[in-house]
C-alpha cells in the first residue's frame, strides 16, 4: 500500500568553504537528504567531503571556482559545475546561485527576487554573512561562510525542513570560534 502522508525532507545549506569544512558543520549536516553548496567550494576534495555523507549534493559555482584557481587535475570537475540549479521540493521550488552577479559586495535582494519569481527560497553565498530575508516571497537565505576564511561569528550554515506540501522551517546554525586568538598589531 502507497504511503501518502506527509514527506519531510531536511536539506542542508551551506556556501563559502574556500577549501575547508569546518567539521562542526559537517557533523551537523550528517543525516540530512540533501547538501546544497552556494558556492566558493574551492577544491573538489571539499565535494567528496559533502558525498561522503549524503548522496544528493547539489553545488554551484562562486566567483572563486574557475578552472584558474583550482588544481588543475580537477579543470574538468569545476568546469562541470553549473552556475544557477534549481530544485524542486515538496511544496516549492529552491533557486541557488552565488549572487556575486547581483552586486559585488552585497547581493541585491530585489534583483534576485526579479531572477526567481517562480522560487519559494532564493538560496546565495559570496557574503560570508548569515542572514534570512523572509520579508516578502521569494525568502532570500545566506547561509555564511561553513569554511574558516571570513567566518565573521564563526562557521555557519542552515537546514531546511519542507513538509508536505506547505510548512517550511529554517534552523540557522553558527558554531562560535572560542579556540581561535585574536591578534592585534
């Protein structure tokens, strides 16, 4: 017999490792059914990382993952990466991009909104700064920096939960980088 109640999917939202994961963030992403990556991965070892844990993982490009910048045994694994992915979810739709086209230092929210009318969640990196503008339809979520370069209050990603067809929650996650001294000159 069919089973038709409500599906619930957790699904991992994480951007700009530059290289590294902080391992926090990938214990905590453990079990979840799908990683997403927003971009600024910086290594194809950081993507087999992420498919270690989970068998659905969904990356896009930033403005760091070029062929140029990456070892150049993995030219073919950056250039196979799209830009933009859009995925379907029980009750909306999810658009990733880095957003570093919609405005250099700070993504404008109109413009990526305007990009992905169709979308429930707009989801973009390049910030390094966690924040959910959920003020108007499509949401446009960052979910921070999960490396170790520019983690601003520490290494940060979030996790979406979608619920049948309508309820959807997102848990912001930050782990504070207390071992970590501070230099002043």
């Amino acid at each position: 017999m069919p089973h038709h109640g409500t599906s619930q999917r957790r699904i991992a939202i994480i951007s700009d490792t530059h290289g590294n994961i902080n391992q926090n963030i990938l214990n905590t992403i453990k079990g979840c059914d799908r990683i997403i990556h927003a971009g600024d991965i910086c290594g194809a070892h950081i993507l087999t990382q992420l498919e270690r844990i989970c068998t659905q993982v969904t990356a896009v490009t930033g403005n760091n993952d070029c062929a140029s910048l990456w070892p150049p045994a993995e030219t073919s694994i950056v250039n196979a990466l799209p830009a933009i992915v859009e995925i379907e979810l029980p009750g909306g739709m999810i658009a990733i991009e880095h957003g570093h086209m919609h405005g250099a230092h700070k993504p404008d929210h109109a413009s990526l909104r305007a990009s992905y009318p169709q979308a429930r969640v707009i989801v973009y990196g390049h910030t390094h700064t966690m924040l959910v503008d959920d003020s108007e339809t499509p949401w446009v979520i960052n979910p921070g920096a999960a490396g170790e370069t520019r983690t601003g209050e520490g290494a940060s990603c979030m996790i979406l939960t979608a619920v049948g067809q309508g309820e959807w929650d997102i848990e912001k996650i930050r782990f504070k980088d207390e071992d970590k001294a501070v230099a002043y000159a």
